[in-house]
C-alpha cells in the first residue's frame, strides 16, 4: 500500500513559502512544486538526493505483422545501443543537468553486454502480437512488476529520492494508445497519434488495426493486471511496477510523456495514491497525451511541442524542479533580509 503524502507540515511549508522576499504566490509552478515535495519528504527543507533516470526498453510482437510504426523492431535495439554509446537525446540532457542515466533492457529483441549502466531483466524478446493472443502471460506480467520494484530499491538503497521514467520501443505507442482507451474510456481513434512519424493514412490504418485489437480483448478485461496483460509491454509493465515501488518508499517521481503516462494509468488503477508522488515534466505532442493529463487533473511543468520520449522532458523540466527546492532552502525571508512585509 502506499501512503498518501504526508500532511502534517503543510501549513508550516506553506508559511515558509509565502514569507520568502516576494508576493504570495509569484513564483507561480515552482510554489506548487516546492510544497509538493517538502510534503513528500515530510520536511521544511527538502533535498534532491542523487536524481536518476530510469529508461525501460522492449519490443512489441505485433510490430513484426502489423503496420503501427514505420520504423522496424530492430531499431529498439540500435537505440538502447546509442544509449549505452551516450549519442541519444536523453544522454545529453542527463549529462548536462548532472542526472545519472539507466537503461533497462525488459524485453527487447536483441542481445547485448550488460553493465552497471544497462542492466538485465529481459523477460523474452519481445512480447506476443496482441491482434493474435494476449502480449503476455500472467505470470510475465508479475514478473516485469516485479523487476520495476527491484530496480527502485537498487537505486533507493544507493540514496537516489527523485527518480523520473522513459522509455524505448517501437510500437509503444500502440500499447499505450490501448491502455489509455481501457482505462480512460476514450474511443481507441482519440488515443492514437503518429508515433514515430506516420502520416495520416498510417494513423487511421494504425486506429483501424488497434480498435480490432481493443475488440478482441475488452470482454476478458476484469482487472489492471489484465488490461496490461492484454495489451502492455514488458517495458510498460515495469515502469507500472517502479512507479508503485517508488511511491511507496516515498520518492518524488518525475513523469515523462504518452507511453510512461499510460504506465501512470495503470498504477493509478492499482493505487491511486501514487499520484501524489508524481509531477509531470511536459505535454507531448502526442494526440492523446493532453487527454490523459486531463483524465488525471494534473498540470504539467512544459509544453514544448516534444514527444520524442526516452524520458527527455523530465530531463529537460529537472532545472525547473530544482529551482522549486532551491528558492524554498535558499531565498531571505522578509524578516532575514530586514524587508518590510505587505500591509
């Protein structure tokens, strides 16, 4: 079970916010950002301990058949591949905000020398084509929860309490257009979007093949397990798995855009209280990402137009947090600063 966050502090945070040398309230995000997270940690002076991305890669059987993405499987590889090599997007954002950068290879097609970086916990290699059968068994599903938790504890152990999540797939995005349709109960057409780069005859032909998909599945849907059995990735269900793990030992969690959100959705339905561990980095320029935010009454930090994935607008948003936390420990207080407060 997790806990809702903690408020005991919350008037005594929301004094010290107010009596910094500004107006009340004119700092805008970065007030509600610094509250959320001295709640987390329960403290008038939160820290941001070792901060880590989190990037779960796997592949997606029905990519092999169907065409839901221009891009082949095997680029699932070649990117994790890049990752290691430090040439992707999300490499040069961690490293410039100083945040330590995992991979995790939970289902992908390939092979690869695993490391302190890249770490193992494959399930198979790739999951079972949904139009056919379920992505995975139950006990595949169990098993991918329970790497996520694993590695959060790793990670938790070494001292890490701000943890933010990608991801790496081809065929993604049809996965979490399904999960977004079950668990919001949008028509599978509102959920689905370009992807890696379809035109719009690919998005209609992508919807038209996801909504026979949905069909086939829905009437065997009773619980969250089964919807990410149905139509989840191994990548999708551990970041699922890690979400809860890391709400439960209280970490602030940093989420990134449609695929890790559709994740959140899933974990949400498990325990709705991990939301409160959560702030939101950007709005992807994925269709249906802005109505999964809705779904879930949250607001994110950017709107930059991304939706590249790989957790890069949590690295890009980090700045942002960090300034939230570093004006609530830092900043004159009126009295401080011998300035005189409003009338």
């Amino acid at each position: 079970m997790i806990p809702p966050i903690s408020t005991t502090l919350i008037n005594d945070i929301q004094k010290k916010i107010d009596f910094k040398t500004k107006p009340i309230g004119s700092l805008g995000v970065l007030e509600k950002i610094a509250l959320q997270i001295s709640q987390i940690q329960n403290t008038l002076t939160p820290e941001l301990n070792n901060p880590a991305v989190v990037v779960f890669a796997g592949d997606h059987g029905i990519v092999k058949n169907k065409p839901v993405s221009p891009y082949p499987q095997e680029v699932t590889q070649q990117m994790v591949l890049n990752f290691t090599q430090g040439g992707a997007a999300i490499n040069v954002f961690c490293k410039q905000n100083n945040i330590d950068l995992y991979i995790v290879d939970a289902g992908v097609n390939g092979t690869f020398e695993y490391s302190e970086k890249l770490l193992n916990h494959k399930i198979a290699n790739g999951t079972s084509d949904y139009s056919e059968g379920k992505a995975m068994s139950e006990n595949q599903c169990k098993t991918a929860l329970e790497a996520g938790k694993k590695v959060i504890q790793k990670l938790h152990n070494q001292g890490t309490n701000i943890v933010g999540f990608g991801e790496m797939g081809i065929g993604n995005t049809s996965a979490a257009s399904l999960l977004m349709s079950y668990f919001t109960e949008t028509p599978i057409e509102k959920c689905v979007g370009k992807g890696t780069g379809l035109d719009d005859n690919g998005v209609n032909t992508k919807g038209e093949i996801l909504r026979t998909v949905f069909n086939i599945h829905k009437n065997n849907i009773q619980n969250p397990i089964d919807v990410l059995t149905s139509f989840g990735g191994f990548e999708i269900v551990m970041l699922c798995g890690a979400m809860l793990e890391a709400a439960r030992l209280q970490m602030t969690i940093l989420i990134d855009g449609f695929i890790v959100t559709s994740a959140l959705l899933a974990a949400h339905a498990i325990d709705k209280n991990v939301l409160d561990y959560c702030i939101f980095s950007h709005t992807s320029g994925e269709q249906g990402h802005e109505k999964m935010l809705s779904y879930l009454n949250v607001k994110p930090i950017l709107n930059l137009g991304m939706r590249l994935g790989e957790g890069s607008g949590i690295a890009v948003a980090y700045p942002i947090i960090k300034s939230a936390v570093n004006f609530l420990n830092e900043m004159a207080t009126f009295e401080s600063a011998n300035v005189s407060e409003a009338e």
